[in-house]
C-alpha cells in the first residue's frame, strides 16, 4: 500500500540514463524496485530513486503512519545526480 502510494505520487521515472522502450509492466518493476520503504516506530522511512534520461532525483523522507492511514508524508533531503544521455 505504502509503496504504491509513493509510486502513484512521485511517478518515478525508469530510463536511468538508457532511453529505449519499455512496456507498462517492466516500468512498473523497476518503479516498484527504486522505491525502498525502512520500517521505523510510526511508519516508514522511503527512498526513491527517480530516474530521468540525463538525471537521477534521490528523495528520502518519512511516512507517519496511524494504523494503515497515512498522517503525514515528508521529504527529509533530495538529491539530484547526472548520468549520460
């Protein structure tokens, strides 16, 4: 649920720097593989990989959590990396 949230959010891209065609279902996969959820007290700490053909965004943050509601939703630090295009 988490992760779907934050993918559905962020839509994090899925080039990384290879443009070429991809179908739905292995943009979903590698999405679903770039966005890593660490479980903590009340909630999750994520990281999301977003990656465009000429630049990667690292977003951290934190999801607080109240039972399978999500109260609160912050970016913690963002980074922004090149790679060839």
């Amino acid at each position: 649920m988490v992760k779907e949230y934050l993918i559905s959010k962020y839509k994090p891209g899925t080039c990384f720097g290879l443009p070429g065609p991809q179908d739905e279902i292995s943009r979903h996969l590698i999405q679903f593989r770039e966005t890593v959820l660490i479980k903590i007290d009340q909630g999750y700490r994520f990281i999301i990989k977003d990656g465009h053909c000429c630049t990667i965004n690292n977003y951290q943050g934190k999801i607080i959590m109240d039972g399978d509601k999500i109260i609160e939703e912050k970016i913690t630090n963002k980074s922004v990396e090149a790679v060839p295009c």
